[in-house]
C-alpha cells in the first residue's frame, strides 16, 4: 500500500516518523490478498453447484460444528462471567439457548446412530490395532457386529437335491442339549419352587409379610381364607381391569364368568374356610413337618379323598353329605376334628343331653334376666298411667303448641276430659310443614380459602358467581397478591401465622391447618347480622340463591354442620362418611360458630396428623357432639373426564356448589372454564331453582327418549329407557381413583350406551331469555357435533337430523318449599323437522313418564 501513495513527501514523512505502520500495512494487504482468493475460490464453487454441501451436509459434520460453536460461546460466556460483565440481553446467551436445542432436538438421531457409529469406530480401532499386537482377535470376536446375519455363508440346498421330481423334507441338523444338571438337581429345585409357590400363596405367611412390611389393610370382597380358585380369579379380574384401563374400554363379560364370580362369592365365608382348609397346611406331612420328597413319599391320590372324607365328616351341610366316613386321623389336626365331629354327634343324636343341659342353673339364668325387665317394664306402665305424663323441656312452648291441632272439636274435649284412662297426646318433634326462617342473603357470610400460588386462575371461577355489592365474604390467602381497581371479588384478607401448631401429615400440606381456621377467623371480624358461615375453595363456585334457600330450612340459633361427603366411595372410607368435604363447601350455624372458636386451637393441636383441612373441622365437630347434616347439592366431585352424566341426572335437590373445575373438562364443550362457569350461570339467573333439575319424557312418534337437564343440556336416545335408568349418572367420567372404576362411588351408575345405536345426542344451552308475556323462560339447545356416531341400522329415525331444541318452563322459585319431584316434560309439535319443542314444567295430576305403547 506504501507504493500506492502518489506524493512522495507523505510517504518519507510516514517512513521517518511511524516505520511501525508501514510493516502492519504491508502485513494487512497480504492478508487481504489470500482472503480474497480464498472467497473468490469459494463464490465459483458456488455459482458452479460444485460444492460439497450441494446436497446438504453430514450429520457428523453438523453435530460437530454445532459443539464447536457450542464450546465456542460457552468459553465466552464464561470470560464475560470472569471479569464480572453483565450478561443480561446478551446475544451469547440466547446463542448458547439455541445451540442447546438443537443438540436436545438430535439426541433421538444419535440413540438411533449409535451402533452404527460404535460399530465403525470399533472397526477402525480393531484395523489399527491388528498391526501391533496379536491378542486383540479375542475382544474382536466379542464385537456385537460379529453376530449380524451373514447371508454369504448359507448353504445353498438347491444345488444338492436331484431333480427327479419326488419331494423330499428337508435335513436339520442335529441339535445337543447344553443343559449339563443332573435329576437330583432338577427335582431339588422345582421342589424348592412348588415349596416357595405354596408359601405366598398361604394366608397366614401374606398376613406376617403384611405386618413386616407396614402395608396398608387390603378391602375385598371376599371373607375367610380364599382358595386356590377365588385367588386365579381374582388375578384374572386385575389383568381385565388393567387391560380395560388401558384400552378405556370396557371387556365383554359372558354369562358363565358372571355366574363363576357369583359361586365365589357365595362360598365365602365359612364354606370359603372348609374350602381352603388343607391349603394352609399342606406343604406339611402326617408327622406335621416339611416333605421329604417332591412328589414321591408321603401322600399320593389317597391324601386328596382323606382330606375330602375328613371334609365330609366335619361340615356335612357344606359338603352335601351327611355321612360320616373311617378315616386314618393319625395327624393331631385330623385328631382334633374328629373331637370336634365326635361332640357334635353327641349333641345331635343323644337325647339325654337335652336333659343335662335344662338341669344346668345358667340357662335358667339368662331366662330370669331377659324376663326381669319386661316384668318391671309392664308393671311400671299400668300403675303409673295417670300420674306420669310426659315432658319435653327441649321444646319451646311454640314448638309444643304447633305440633298439636289448634282448634278441638268440644265433642272430642268432652271425650277426653271423660277418659282418664287415655294417657296424653305426645307432641310431635317434627312440625307438619316445614318451618322457613326467612334466611336471606345478608345473613350469609362466605369464607373462602385461596392460594398466592393459583390465585390468578382461582380469581375468574370466583368472579363468575360473587354478586358485588350483595354478597358478602372474605378471601383468606396466605400471602399479598396483586389486585386491581373495581375488580368483581370479595375483600382479600391475610390468614395469621399457624406455625405454632404441628403439623406431621408426610404426604398432605401444612396450608391445612391455616384453612381450617377460616371460619374461625370470620367470626372474629365482627361483622353484624350474621346467620351462617359458608365455606369453600377458591375453584369452588356457588349458587347463592340455592345456598341461600338450603340453609332456610335450619334454625341458625342451634348447632348445625351442613354438607355433604365425596362421591366417591375410596375417599369416604380413608376420611369418614360423616365429615363435610371441604372443596365441596360446607355451611356452619353462628352459634356453632362460635363454639368452635373457643376450642378449635386447641382442637388443631390435638389432630397433627391429619392430611386436610375439613377432617380438622370434622374432628372438632366430633368433639362438640354435632353431626353432619347432609344436603346432596353440596358436590366435591372427586372425579376427572367431563361431568355431562352427573350433571344430566342431577338428584332432585338444589344445586349448591361444583369443584374441582380445574380437574375436569369446561361444563361446555370449546369454552374455556371461566367462560363456560358464567355462560352456566346466564341460565341460573332466570331460575336457579331449576338449575341441572332433570325431566325424562318420550316421543311417542319416534320412539326417542328424552332427558333434560334444565339450563344445561338435552339428550335423545333411540329406544326406550326407563326413568329408572335414565335417573341413574351415565359413566362420562373416571373415578378419583383409577383402579375403583364404576365399582368406587357412593351412587349407582350406567354404561353411557348399551349399543351403540343407543348413543346420546347432546344438545348444550346457547342461550335462554325470559319472555314477560308468556311468564316463561326460554332456552335454545343446539346439538354438540363434536362427537361422533357410529352407523347404526335400525329402522328408527335419526336425532342427528334436529338442529335444535327448545325447552319451554316457567320459573319456580318455591319449588324446594314443597316436597321433591322431578318435573314432567312433553315433546310439544312442530312446524319444523330440524327443530324440537320441549315444555318443561310440573307434573299435572296422574301425569307420569311412561310411553304408551301402540295396541297391537
């Protein structure tokens, strides 16, 4: 570049002054030069399509390049690191974060490469190492690559037949067995296996292994000892019940299995015992000791009818035969029996025992104290019928006063002044007709549990039934959240520290013991005119007015535990029956209330290893002598799939809450939970009362059968199902426990369809309206064509051909004031042949759900 500069007083005066310059020039031009050649090289390789990456590159070669790279900002990222540089936005970072992807994304192909790579490696290495030493040809004929099939040292057989036409079979060479051990060894060890099958298969030896190894206590079906037949069932049953868990579906099972599981069942018990007898005892021989022998001394085909005579002679009503048989009884357990078969011929055939045991003095002793009471009794109430009237003093004078007639005929008052003999009319404890207590929902608090952690989530299911400015409540959560301005939701609130009370549960949470004060710590805000406490979760939604309506019916000034269990059966046996399911809400009276503030710390500190909250709360009841009174509109819903079979054949009862909504399917099918909760609430504002409450009707036309579940879905069946089936929850869902199935809930349950011609169609709520001239509301049903039928060749027409429904009903506030029915339904006509009308409402008199068949 210096002789590139035209003036030559520039180029001295950079010569003179900088000669440092000048040789870096120099330096920077050749590099120049040879990057230039080299990139010129490059772009013609290029343009010609002659390069090696033309058809792309080697997967070696890119793994390699991608660790190279990978290495590469690794070592930079760790210099930044070393002289304390920020790495925050630094493109090394998200350089390193997609090299590593990429290095993850192929991890597959290298598993899939492996032996390939290994194979060829070994190869090479085995080339090289060949030269040099000869010991390596033994580790080269432990290659796994030696035993791939080689097709070239096949003996081709074609070539040494003769061609006469006459077939002859082929030649196999003779094989040798490399089994070297001898009989006596054999048998050895198939007798220490038949000995070690007898063992587990023992019950008293599963008991001790129990006990040893802390299992938890196995509930089955069957009583006493099971024999060899109940257990290979029993096995059989698990396999099914895996195979149908994986597949989720259900195995075909034939009339001789149901009948097999029936015998078995019925032979528990006692005859189960005699059945097992000898199996726990028969790895033994006559003197009480092992066998000597596997299959050679001691008993052959004769010990199987001695145990069957010895059978025979003991329990003769197990066995059908009454007679009695002269077996050899030389084992002490056979001695034993036959003492035992011998006194009970004694009692049956000897008359004088009769005799000898009237002239013992203790059965006339049991006779005199089982007498002596209804003596005393008879004596006491024919003396003492006019000066003994009875009192009820739990009873307020209003109470007695009601339960009575108000208003006497004067013939009967003439009667009874007359007849002194009569005794007095006992007051009922129950009144006539149900007492309301004009509960509303200013007397109502709501306390309910959350949690920092889901609180963003938890917040929209809240949001879909808290009515600001009318209901009142508090969210107790276990740290500060983030809240926002004219947010739909009750005042959050702090719950005090609880690290004072124990908590050893190893599997459950210690928020437990800060949820289970909730109640507690409501009362102690002071709020003025409260009635009740209701409590619930965060994914726990309410229908205040159905709320409001149960607890109507309850005294709030008594004790009163008001809730309902789980629905499924595994959970109500490991908690208890008679606790409230807290994510299923329960509602506590005030004066209960405040009972248990008093003691439920100390309570808490009584119950360390408990797993929840609610069984806290259930202890504590238990301690003050309160119940559970159970409401089943109270729903844990310890379940997962979707809830349409539940929720479709709700009981006749009002809806109270729903839970678990992160844990099951939306309510609606293609809405998101929050959005399905408040399109489910729409139809719950126009008659909450209503709200799941099921019909069942019939097109009489078209043989369909018809369940409504009000606010929530229709379903048409072909065919004709009884409403006693049809009131039964289809199985749409799983249990909170897998293995339980069907067989785990507190309900009866039906298959979703018993052919598939019988699929339901299901027609989900879009909208409802109240229309004022009609005084009805209005609810449009459009058929979920998400699902799928399978073909079907009956005669009978198609519900896939409605589009539509409509379901006509006029609100019943009341109708939980008076006793519980299900309401009636009747398919009305239509001008129509996509759409169907449905009036909903109550039954009139001597209306019914039958379908009327047509006379033949």
């Amino acid at each position: 570049m210096m002789e590139e500069i035209k003036k030559p007083d520039l180029v001295e005066t950079i010569k003179r002054e900088a000669p440092q310059l000048a040789t870096v020039l120099r330096e920077m031009k050749e590099g120049l030069d040879v990057v230039r050649s080299k990139v010129e090289a490059l772009t013609a390789k290029v343009k010609a399509d002659s390069y090696p990456t033309a058809d792309g590159m080697s997967y070696l070669e890119a793994k390699h390049l991608l660790l190279l790279s990978y290495c590469q900002c690794l070592v930079y990222y760790l210099l930044r690191k070393a002289k304390g540089l920020s790495i925050d936005g630094h493109p090394v970072v998200r350089s390193l974060v997609e090299i590593r992807m990429f290095l993850e994304k192929i991890r597959p192909i290298d598993k899939k490469l492996q032996y390939q790579i290994q194979k060829l490696t070994t190869a090479g290495a085995s080339v090289t190492e060949q030269t040099l030493s000869e010991g390596k040809e033994a580790e080269k004929s432990e290659d796994v690559s030696n035993y791939k099939p080689k097709p070239d040292l096949l003996a081709d057989k074609m070539e040494d037949e003769p061609m006469d036409g006459v077939y002859r079979p082929p030649k196999f060479a003779p094989m040798s067995m490399d089994d070297k051990t001898s009989k006596q060894e054999r048998d050895a060890a198939r007798k220490e296996k038949h000995f070690l099958r007898q063992a587990t298969e023992n019950t008293y030896m599963k008991d001790v292994l129990d006990e040893l190894e802390d299992r938890p206590e196995e509930i089955r079906d069957w009583h006493g000892a099971e024999s060899k037949e109940q257990r290979k069932f029993i096995a059989q049953y698990e396999r099914q019940q895996e195979v149908e868990e994986e597949l989720f579906a259900r195995a075909p099972r034939t009339k001789e299995d149901k009948k097999r599981e029936k015998r078995l069942k019925s032979r528990s018990g006692l005859h189960g015992l005699t059945e097992s007898f000898d199996d726990e005892f028969k790895f033994l021989d006559e003197d009480g000791e092992k066998q000597s022998s596997f299959g050679g001394s001691g008993r052959k085909s004769g010990g199987r009818s001695k145990r069957r005579k010895l059978r025979q002679s003991l329990f003769p009503f197990a066995m059908g035969n009454s007679s009695s048989s002269n077996t050899n009884l030389s084992n002490p357990k056979n001695r034993l029996l036959e003492e035992h078969h011998h006194h009970d011929k004694l009692k049956t055939h000897n008359p004088t025992s009769r005799v000898s045991f009237l002239r013992s003095p203790l059965p006339w002793l049991f006779m005199f104290l089982f007498f002596l009471p209804l003596i005393l009794i008879s004596t006491t109430g024919g003396g003492g019928r006019k000066t003994c009237s009875p009192t009820y003093p739990h009873l307020s004078i209003k109470d007695q006063t009601n339960s009575s007639s108000l208003v006497k005929d004067p013939e009967e008052e003439q009667e009874e002044v007359e007849d002194d003999d009569v005794p007095p009319r006992v007051p009922s404890l129950y009144p006539r007709r149900p007492r309301m207590f004009n509960t509303t929902l200013d007397h109502v608090v709501f306390g309910i549990a959350a949690s920092s952690v889901l609180w963003e989530t938890r917040k929209e299911y809240i949001k879909s039934w808290w009515r600001p400015g009318k209901t009142r409540g508090v969210v107790w959560i276990d740290k500060r959240v983030r809240t926002y301005r004219n947010e739909p939701l009750p005042q959050i609130r702090i719950s005090q520290d609880t690290s004072r009370f124990r908590y050893t549960h190893p599997v459950g949470d210690r928020s437990a013991v800060r949820i289970s004060r909730v109640v507690t710590e409501t009362l102690r805000l002071g709020l003025k005119g409260v009635r009740w406490f209701v409590m619930g979760d965060d994914d726990t939604v309410f229908v205040v007015d159905n709320v409001v309506n149960v607890l109507s019916k309850y005294d709030h000034t008594q004790f009163y535990y008001v809730g309902s269990s789980s629905e499924a059966h595994v959970q109500n046996i490991f908690f208890s029956y008679s606790m409230a399911f807290g994510g299923g809400g329960f509602a506590i009276s005030y004066a209960l209330a405040v009972e248990l503030s008093k003691m439920q710390d100390r309570c808490i500190q009584r119950y360390p290893g408990l797993y929840g909250s609610d069984d806290r709360i259930q202890a504590c009841m238990t301690e003050l002598g309160v119940p559970l009174t159970k409401e089943p509109g109270f729903h844990q819903y310890d379940v997962y799939g979707d809830l349409l079979g539940l929720l479709g054949a709700h009981p006749v009862a009002p809806l109270v809450t729903l839970h678990h909504i992160d844990v099951v399917q939306p309510i609606f099918p293609k809405m998101k939970r929050s959005r399905a909760l408040r399109h489910l609430m729409s139809s719950a504002e126009l008659d909450s009362a209503s709200i799941f409450q099921q019909s069942i009707c019939y097109d009489q036309s078209r043989f369909w059968s018809i369940s409504v579940s009000w606010g929530f879905s229709v379903q048409i069946i072909r065919g004709i199902i009884s409403p006693r089936e049809l009131e039964m929850p289809s199985r749409t869902f799983l249990n909170w426990f897998r293995r339980a199935d069907y067989i785990g809930y507190a309900f009866n349950t039906r298959p979703v369809s018993r052919h598939p011609c019988q699929r339901p169609f299901v027609f989900y709520v879009n909208s409802a309206k109240y229309d004022e001239g009609r005084r009805q509301v209005i609810g449009y049903y459009n058929l979920d064509k998400t699902r799928r039928f399978p073909g079907c060749r009956w005669r009978l027409d198609s519900p896939g051909k409605i589009d539509s429904v409509v379901v006509l009903k006029r609100p019943d506030p009341l109708r939980w004031h008076k006793s519980p029915r299900r309401d009636c339904c009747r398919v009305l006509p239509s001008r129509r042949n996509t759409t169907m009308y449905i009036w909903v409402g109550n039954c009139a008199d001597g209306e019914i759900s039958e379908l009327e068949h047509p006379k033949q």
